[in-house]
C-alpha cells in the first residue's frame, strides 16, 4: 500500500517537509505519493529525492495537481 500525502495549498517548503516527514517512519523501499500544486515543488521535489537519497519514481500532472511518486532510500 502506498501512503498519500495531500500538500495541495501548500507553499514551498511544506510539501517537502511533509514528505519528509512521512518517509522518515517507513522501511526502506516503501513508497509515498505526494500531492501538491506548489509551482515550486517541480523543482523541490526532485531536488530533495536526490540529496536524501531516496528514488523519485514517477511525477505527473492531473487536473491541476502534481502527482511524485516517492521510493524510500537508504
């Protein structure tokens, strides 16, 4: 099962954090799905996975929110 974050009206940096919040109480390999419509987030988002080292699996657009798919890293 995969856990949902909704950081929709959220700005920079609050999607992160609550991203960062969920991931820190999962197992390695869990996943996340983060809502959010932070023009920011684009950038932020990717730019989080990559310094904390988790995978960045999927990022879409639907219906004006944007959808990141989240692996836990170690």
């Amino acid at each position: 099962m995969t856990d949902k974050i909704d950081a929709v009206g959220l700005l920079c940096p609050l999607p992160v954090l609550k991203a960062r919040k969920a991931l820190k109480s999962l197992q390695n390999g869990d996943v996340v799905e983060l809502h959010a419509d932070d023009p920011a987030a684009v950038v932020d988002v990717p730019h989080f996975c990559m310094e904390a080292g988790h995978a960045l699996v999927d990022s879409r657009e639907a219906e004006g929110v944007q959808i990141y798919v989240i692996r836990k890293g170690g």
